[in-house]
C-alpha cells in the first residue's frame, strides 16, 4: 500500500511515468507487509502448538541400564576371605501410553544380574526378571475423552482462528491494493 501510495504521488506531481500491472501491486504489497508476515509466522506456530498437543498421546519409551561393582572388607570368615566384593547389573525398559479417557497403560520389563564372592551363596551368579502391566484410570478428575483431548480441542481451535485471520488479512489486503490501483488508475 505504501509503494502504490508514493507511485500515485510521483504520477500526480508528474516525475516519473512507470507501467505497473494490478499483480505487480498486489506482488509488491503481498511481499512487503510485514503484518501479513506475522500472521503467516503466528499461522504456523499455531500448527506447531497443535502437533505437540497431539504428541501427547504417542507412546513413550524408556531404556535403564544401571551396573555397579562393591568392595568390603569381611568381618568374619565365613563370609568370604578378605574382602566382600559384589557386582550387579540391572537392564530396565518401559514403555508408556496416554489413553484418550485419560489414563494411562504402563509395560515395564525389568532384568538383573547379581554376582558375589560370599560362600554360602547357593546361585552365583543369580539373575532375575519381572514384567509388569499397569493401568491407572481415574474416576473422577480428569476421566473422559473430551477432557484428556482438550489441550488438543483447543490447539485445533486457535490454529483455525489463526489461518482464519491470515486468510482475512490477505482478503483485506488484496481488496484495498486493488481499491487503490483503480483510483489511481481512474
């Protein structure tokens, strides 16, 4: 608007004779709003704000691996000569999902590995495992499908009140560039 505002005052005060075509203007106007730049760039972080709300429900897995070694010195002879050493290992993994009634369903797995010098130790080294199913529901607060999905809800909602206003402020835009193109024109 400001180029077409200085080219009608330059034809009017006779300095330069310039052809510009209707989408010329409108390029030029279109590339140089910096309102319209900021609706595009409010437009599209809005977008980013709703794929992350929906990120929320992707399952998350988890890894654990923990090994750590003791030494100490023996109090008694039965337990070992010298000294007590130990050494264990323990391999975790759990894998998590959000449920759109608003819990959750948890699958973790667990391994170890326990190894020592003690002599009275019948299983050396001796390893164990377990696998465990949970499922936390809520009764009442935060039960149901519209409350665990409204942070989505209404990520959905601004993202489409922003392309709305995007689409308006180039309509607007467009409109008045070509107001003015005609009234210069006339």
């Amino acid at each position: 608007l400001l180029i077409l505002i200085m080219l009608s005052e330059m034809l009017s005060h006779g300095a330069v004779e310039k052809t510009v075509s209707l989408l010329e203007c409108l390029a030029i106007a279109l590339k140089n709003n910096i309102a319209l730049g900021i609706k595009v760039v409010q437009r599209e972080r809005q977008e980013g704000l709703f794929r992350q709300a929906k990120e929320r429900f992707l399952p998350a897995l988890t890894f654990e691996l923990s090994k750590s070694k003791t030494n100490s010195p023996s109090f008694s002879w039965i337990e070992a000569e010298g000294a007590v050493s130990t050494e264990s290992q323990t391999l975790s993994s759990q894998i998590v999902q959000a449920l759109w009634l608003g819990g959750t369903l948890t699958l973790g797995i667990n391994t170890s590995q326990y190894e020592s010098n003690e002599r009275f130790q019948t299983i050396n080294p001796r390893y164990g495992g377990t696998v465990s199913f949970r499922l936390v529901q809520p009764l009442l607060r935060g039960m149901g499908n519209r409350i665990s999905r409204k942070d989505i809800l209404i990520a959905r909602n601004t993202r489409t009140i922003s392309a709305n206003e995007l689409k308006s402020a180039l309509l607007d835009t467009v409109y008045r560039v070509e107001e003015l193109y005609w009234s210069l024109v006339f």
